[in-house]
C-alpha cells in the first residue's frame, strides 16, 4: 500500500499533537484554582437567591467547565 504522507510527517503531527494537549493541561492546572475562585465567590454573592435558581452543577463541575471553555479559547488565537 502506498502512503501519502512521509513517516518523518506523522511523526513530527504526533508530536505537535502531544505538545498541544500538553500545553492544554498546564493551562487547564493554572486557570482551574482561578475558575474556582469565582465559582465560590459567585455563590457567595448569590446567597439571597430563591432555591430555584441556584445551579445544579457543583461549583467543582463549574470551574471545570469555566475553565475548559477558558481554555480552549487560548487554541483559537
């Protein structure tokens, strides 16, 4: 079977690759405690709402999210 691509390519896709969902998980690991931080102080504030408008998601499962989306929007520059 004959290739397209050169192996000295997908080697060095593969390392682009990991290199990105390396830089993706340090910067997850640095905005995430941040992310956090306004979750709890955002609830804090919040303290007089009716119990039907809190959150349903705890304020760990919202910093990740936060954080995620934060995160992914450092790719797209």
């Amino acid at each position: 079977m004959i290739t397209a691509t050169r192996p000295d390519q997908t080697a060095s896709r593969t390392r682009d690759r990991q290199s990105e969902r390396q830089n993706m998980r340090r910067l997850y690991l640095l905005i995430y405690p941040l992310c956090l931080f306004a979750a709890v102080a955002s609830r804090l504030a919040g303290h007089a709402e009716d119990a039907s408008q809190r959150p349903t998601q705890s304020v760990f499962a919202e910093a990740r999210s936060a954080a995620y989306a934060a995160a992914g929007y450092a790719f797209h520059a």
